[in-house]
C-alpha cells in the first residue's frame, strides 16, 4: 500500500507527505529523526538484511562472486555498506559499483548517502558522464559501467578500488561486457604482483587459466597491488553463463520478497498503444482501488505527451477525482526531477510513473500496485553491412515483461496491464539480446585500444561480437583517422578522440572543428545533439510550435538550428540577468522555453554537456574559436566529419545513404524537410514506418570528395 493512502481522502490539495506520529512539519530536527528511525527499520527489513554476515564471508572467500536477487532485495543499497562496514575500505580504497544507467546510479548514492547520514560525495558519491559528485574521501562510489571503463585508461589496474560490483549485469549493455572481460584481467594481474598468490575460487571443474594466458596489459611494473574482489550482481540473471565465464565463480541467491501479481491481457492487439495507455490509467484511477501506477513508455517524447494528455483528460473529470501526480523517469532526466519520482505520495492522491526500461530493474519506486505494459522498448539496432545504427522501437522480451509485472507486486498483490493479447506473449523472444551484438563498436574498440588491446578479435568476450562487426568498426575508425594502418591510436587524433566521452563520429568533430575556426560551433552542436528532442509541438498547438520553430530555422540544416535556439536562449538569459542565482536563471529559461516550445529539460541538458565538453576540449589544448557568420566554413566541417552519413538526392525526390546505398527520406521535424538540396549530411537514422534521417544539413557534394578523400576516393 503507498504511504499516503493509508491518509485516506481525496481531493485534497495538500502536497506535503506526512510522516506518522508527526502531525507538524514544522520542527526539522523531529522529521530528520522520525526519518532517520524509518530508513533504519525499512533497512532491517529488507530481505538481504538477515544474510549480511554470510555475505560478507562468502566476498572474503571468494575473489568472485555472483550475487542474484529480485528487485528490491537491497543488493545496490546494502551490499556496499555491508562491505565497508566489514572492513573493506581500509589502507584509503574504494568500493565501486557501476550501473548501466546514469539515474541509477546518482539516486542510489543519494539514498545510500542519506542512509548513512552523510552528505552526498563525502563517504557516499557518484560519478557519471558530465557529472562528479566524488571527494578525496569517497569509499562508496556508485558509477556508469561507462565511467569505469573510461578510469580504465587512466589507471589501467583500477588501483583505487578493492571491491568492484558490476550490478545490473544481466542487462549486458556493452560496457558491462567490456568490463567483464577487463576485470578478469585486472583481477589476474593484480594477483600476480602480489608473490603469484592463487586464486580463493577453489572450484575443480574451473577452467581458469590462471597465469597461463597472457595479459592484455604492459609487462607489470613490479608494484604490489591489493587483491581486486569483484562481484557481478542482477536481478534475473542466469548465474551459470557468468560463472562459467569468470572460472567457475560462486553465485549466491538473495530470496526476495515477491506478492502474487495478477496478470491481464486484451482481448485484441491494440492499433496505438499510448491511446490503449491513457484509457488503462484512467480505468484504474476510476476503478482500482489504492495504490500507484507504473507505465512502461519507450523514450522522452513518448512519456512527454503521454504525461500532457494525462493532464488535459484530468482536467475534464470531477473536481473529486483529479487527485493524480504524475511523474516522468528517463535517463536523460536531469538528476534532481529524477529524485522526485521516489518522494512519498502526496495526501490523497495517486502517483502516476511514467518510465522508460530504467524502471524494469535499475531503479526501484516504492508504492507501486498498478503496472500498465504495452509491451515495447526502444532498442539499439546494428546493420553492420550496412555501417548503419538505428534506434527502433521493438516487442520486449518475455524476461522483461515478467520483470516489469514483478513491480506490481513488491509490497502487496498487484495487477499488471498487459496491452496485448496473451497469444502474443507466446510469441516473445526469452531474453534481450546482448547490446553487444547488435551497436556499433567503434566507440568501445577505440576505449580497447587505447587500453592497450592489440588483438580486439581475440579480446576476452563473454560473448564475442560477430567478425563482421567488428571489422566494419575498425575501418570506420580508421576512415575516422583515429587509427594507424598498423591498428594503433593515430597520433595525435586518435588519442585526442580516445580521451574526450562521446561517440567516436562526434569526438573526430570536436577535434577536427579546432582546425575549421569553428569549435564554438560544433560543441554546441553536439550537445544539442546529445540530447533528445529539443522542440516540442503539443498536438493541439502544433502551429504555434511551428511558428515559433520558424524564428531559430536556418537554411543551412537542423545543425545551424540547434546553435540558433543554444544562442538565443544565451542571449535572453544574459539580457534577464538580475541576479546571479541558479534557481532563478533555470526559472527564467524554463518561462523562456515554453514560450519557444522548447523542451526546457532537453536544453538544460544541452547547456551542462556543453559547459563539460568545453571543458575537456580546453585541457586537451583545442583551439577554441568561432566562425562567427561564416557559416561556409562551418558545414564544411560537419562534411569532414560526419562523411560517413551523407546522402544524395535521387531524381522521385527520396535520397539515398553513400555509405550504406539504403532509400531515406528526411524526418518531418528537419527544417529541410520541405527544401530540395542535393547533397545533406545527418546523423541519424530512424525506422519507423520508413526509414528516416534526423538533424540533416546541406553540403557541397565536392566537398566529400575534397574533405574525405580516404572514402571517397575508394567509393568512386
Ligand atoms: O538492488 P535491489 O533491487 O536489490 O534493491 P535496492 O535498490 O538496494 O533497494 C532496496 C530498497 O531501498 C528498496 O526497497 C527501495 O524502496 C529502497 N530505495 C529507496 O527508497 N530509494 C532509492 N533511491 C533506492 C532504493
Ligand atoms: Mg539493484
């Protein structure tokens, strides 16, 4: 039951949560005990609680260890704790634990922080791309899988941490891959500086080549290095692939704590499913009794209009019964709305959570009764012959399915949606393949080589990529110039490109921008690329968005665009500027958004990654500069480097991609939609009922030739 129902009542319009046995909330230090006592027991009840001690041995016993239990358990918010209390943070080290999703990882550490009673990057931090909430005394240190990887380059032997958790390892995304494979071999190499000691996994059937296989690392230098505990962690994982990759390593199961869910499906498939979403929220609201709602959504524009249309359907219903919050949950969420969706219900109302995948597992919402499922993700999709990576929207598998219905039932019986028939279930895949296996791999080929990897065929996989893949990469690299004939970092591009956290296509921008005088420019614009949707254009105002959309429009492509909106929203800021106040700053922007039908969070995001990249652009020595209206200038150097995605305008009007020879269009949003250039670049392809290119600007077809001879050349 959530927190607030037991209140009971509706319609009230009080948002401050209550906490029992305290009717005021007007003495702090009260509310921080009461709290303080609650967290306290809410951790004792936890179901890893009663097993602390065997746990904490068997990490003693065992330099591996696989830790499996269901969502909620308290393996991402204990099991750390545990082992800083048992001593494993001593001589000055570190606990890690990497999370697949940025969200996670920062609302963990804060409530691991508050759990503790510490302030946030003291004992307790994170870090993510673009965002470090670590000091010098930071022992629990909750991160990306990412991240990890990246600290990897600068320390190759992680010699910071005693402990690493990869949690989440079930989701497989290709870090975590990476870092299994990695990790082994840390693990391995730590172990031999310290007298060839043996390894604790004493398991007979082990096929651990302790010491006989080489590492991939540079002969050992001779320091002693501490052992490396590593522990991979998830909730629905099959222990046995992963223990039989990691040598025969123990697995542990944590019982959970798991209500009956009851499971409906509809009669027929549903024709628009966001429609099916929006009669399910209401129908429970109307006719379920007590208890919040989690919907499964597949991305930020999808959660954005689902959560307005919510808004305008409340407005039509009784005064009674509009007592619903709703709250949305993606990655690219700035942290502190993210932090919102775990705050108690406010009085007589019900939560509606409208999430992406993030809620399957990573992140786990208390209150939760209701779940409405219609059954889709959105996935990343690789064609290696093509060279081409999409985003497209897929049927979940039937392991995902089941983890979403479990959040219904974590606290009491609950009932899970499904918006599609049963016969579909059947039909499913059983669990998600590998990202591994289906992304491009010049991102984390790059990060391997610069680790030192000679031979990436032949790196420790747990599950090897397939060849093809992997060669296309290579040679992208190399048409990158980030890589030598000899497959070594070119210098100094390739190094330049391997220490700057983006996308291979993206960093070989920045660095070539230096050159173009327009470096202002492209970070700009791959900021406002890194984040998903800038504008936005509600149904029944779509004209007025398009209006106010023509004011930043460029000839030039969405890319001018993008640096038109950055700019103004500069400008208008600077103009306001009064007091030099954050929270006054964001006000003003947000009023300034919704004006401009801009999505405030996507240009927020864009501004802080913009400010983080400049940021690494200016320790690496790039020449910053702008070129100011030369705008020529500017997409010459988008040509030179987003070669790769060019496309040319066919004689019926659709244009095709150079690199790949596939029939696109270019997406409705682009302010190129309606122009007939000859030649664009993008940099991105979507499937949807066709394919499409999105963030598209016109270039000169000669300069493909001119700027990347290396492939055109060889392309003819
Ligand atoms: O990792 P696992 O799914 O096993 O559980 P967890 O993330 O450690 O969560 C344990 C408990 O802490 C859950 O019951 C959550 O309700 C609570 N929690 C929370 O209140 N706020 C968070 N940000 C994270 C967890
Ligand atoms: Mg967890």
């Amino acid at each position: 039951m959530s927190p607030s129902m037991a209140q009971g009542g509706t319609g009230t319009s009080s948002h401050s949560p209550q906490l029992n046995g305290f009717s005021s909330s007007n003495n702090p230090k009260a509310n921080s005990f009461a709290r303080r006592q609650k967290i306290s027991q809410q951790r004792r009840s936890l179901p890893i609680a009663s097993v602390e001690r065997r746990l904490v041995e068997e990490v003693k016993n065992n330099d591996t260890l696989i830790v499996v239990g269901e969502t909620g358990s308290g393996k991402t918010t204990q099991l750390p704790q545990f082992l800083f209390d048992a001593g494993f943070c001593r001589d000055g080290k570190t606990i890690g634990i990497t999370q697949p999703r940025r969200v996670a990882a920062v609302t963990v550490a804060g409530r691991v922080a508050e759990e503790c009673g510490v302030e946030l990057g003291q004992k307790v931090g994170y870090s993510i791309r673009f965002d470090d909430m670590t000091t010098g005394s930071t022992r629990i240190k909750y991160m990306t899988d990412g991240l990890l990887l990246r600290e990897a380059l600068l320390d190759p032997y992680l010699s910071r941490y005693s402990v690493l958790i990869i949690d989440e390892a079930h989701e497989r995304t290709v870090p975590t891959d990476v870092l299994l494979g990695l990790l082994k071999d840390v693990q391995k190499t730590r172990l031999r500086s310290i007298n060839g000691r043996e390894s604790k996994n004493k398991n007979p059937n082990s096929n651990n080549e302790e010491g006989a296989q080489s590492s991939i690392f540079k002969p050992f230098q001779g320091r002693k290095l501490p052992p490396l505990k590593l522990i991979i962690m998830s909730a629905s994982l099959d222990a046995r692939i992963f223990s039989e990759y990691l040598g025969g390593a123990k697995a542990v199961h944590v019982q959970g704590r798991q209500y009956p869910v009851e499971i409906l499906y509809t009669a027929h498939p549903q024709s628009d499913y966001l429609e099916s979403v929006l009669v399910t929220i209401f129908q429970v609201h109307l006719n379920e009794g007590p208890g919040d709602i989690l919907v499964f959504l597949t991305g930020q524009e999808e959660i954005e209009s689902v959560e307005r249309t919510v808004h305008e359907q409340l407005r039509q219903l009784p005064e009674g019964k509009r007592n619903i919050v709703t709250y949305p949950i993606f990655s690219s969420l700035p942290s502190e709305q993210q932090m919102r969706v775990f705050a108690p219900t406010p009085a007589g109302f019900r939560k509606v959570i409208l999430a992406t995948n993030i809620a399957e597992t990573s992140v786990t919402i208390p209150g939760i009764k209701y779940v409405i499922d219609p059954g889709f993700v959105k996935a990343r999709s690789y064609d290696p012959n093509k060279g081409m990576e999409s985003l497209i929207v897929i049927p979940t598998s039937k392991a995902q399915a089941l983890q979403r219905s479990g959040r219904a039932g974590r606290e009491a019986p609950g009932k899970c949606f499904r918006l599609y028939p049963e016969s579909e279930f059947e039909k499913l895949e059983d669990s998600t393949k590998p990202e591994i296996k289906r992304c491009n791999l010049s991102n984390v080929i790059l990060q391997l080589i610069a680790l030192g990897v000679d031979d990436v065929p032949g790196f420790d996989f747990i599950e090897k990529p397939s060849r093809i893949a992997i060669v296309k990469s290579l040679e992208q690299l190399f048409l990158l110039g980030a890589l030598t004939d000899e497959c070594k970092l070119s210098n100094p591009v390739g190094h330049q490109m391997a220490r700057l956290p983006l996308d291979p296509i993206y960093s070989k921008a920045i660095v070539q921008a230096s050159s173009f005088n327009c470096l202002e420019e492209m970070l700009i614009t791959v900021a406002m690329l890194s984040a998903e949707s800038i504008f936005y254009s509600p149904r029944e105002k779509s004209e007025e968005a398009k209006t106010a959309m023509k004011c930043f429009a460029s000839p030039e492509g969405d890319h001018v665009t993008l640096i038109n909106v950055f700019r103004a929203a500069d400008e208008f800021l600077e103009k306001r500027k009064t007091v030099t106040s954050k929270d006054k700053d964001d006000k003003i922007l947000r009023k300034w958004c919704k004006e401009n039908f801009i999505n405030s969070r996507s240009l927020r995001h864009a501004r802080d990654t913009y400010r983080q990249i400049r940021g690494h652009a200016e320790q690496m020595g790039l020449h910053f500069a702008s070129c100011g209206d030369d705008l020529l200038q500017f997409r010459r150097c988008l040509a030179a480097s987003f070669f790769l995605n060019a496309a040319l305008r066919q004689p019926e009007g659709a244009y095709r991609a150079l690199a790949s020879g596939q029939a696109v269009r270019i997406h409705p949003s682009s302010v190129l939609n309606q122009t007939k250039a000859d030649c664009v670049i993008f940099n991105e392809l979507v499937q949807t009922s066709q394919k499409y290119i999105r963030s598209v600007s016109i270039i000169d077809y000669l300069w493909l030739t001119e700027l990347a001879p290396q492939f055109y050349a060889m392309a003819k």
